[in-house]
C-alpha cells in the first residue's frame, strides 16, 4: 500500500486532509532542516481552511507495512510556511520538524 498523507488540525485531531481519501497526489522534499509538501489537485476552499488553521497543523504520513507501520509526523515549530498556486492547484506546505515512529 502506498503511504498516505494525512493533515489534522492540533487541537482534538480534526481530519483536514486525507490525500488517499480524496486522491491526492502529494511529494516531500527535504531541503536544508525543513521539508516542502507539496500537494497537488486542491481546491482553493481547502487551501483556504488550511491557511486559516496554520499554527495547528499536523501533517502525518502513514506507511503501512506488512508486519508494521511507520509514521513520520512533520510540523512547524513556530507558522508553517503555506502558499497556494491556482494555476496548478497546488498547495505547498514548509515545515521545520519531523518526528518518525512506528506505530
């Protein structure tokens, strides 16, 4: 099974975006202590409701394994950085941290 990018909200959970769900192409791109998530076919609404809850987002990747799981949990220590590109309906996410475990 392919992972699957997963975009909550902090505070309780909320499920904001699931790329598998609503078929999503997503890319993580390290660069230099953060990472570029980019997430294609999105409607601006979503980008919106994203912006709006910036400082609470949590981005999880799932990859599920045959006898296990693992999990990468990416976020923003402070404000993530998040843009929005209507030509392409992308939306890009930049963020500083991330956290791997199995689950």
């Amino acid at each position: 099974m392919a992972p699957n990018l997963y975009v909550r909200h902090a505070v309780g959970s909320r499920l904001l975006l699931d790329c598998q769900r609503d078929e999503l192409p997503f890319e993580i791109i390290p660069q230099e202590g953060k990472w570029r998530i980019v997430i294609g076919n999105v409607h601006r609404d979503t980008y919106e409701l994203l912006d709006s809850n910036g400082k609470e987002l949590n981005l999880f990747v799932v990859n599920n394994r045959e006898k296990s799981t693992e999990k990468d949990w990416y976020y923003a220590s402070d404000y993530p950085e998040l843009s929005y590109s209507d030509e392409d309906k992308t939306v890009t996410i930049v963020v500083d941290s991330k956290m791997g475990y199995e689950g």
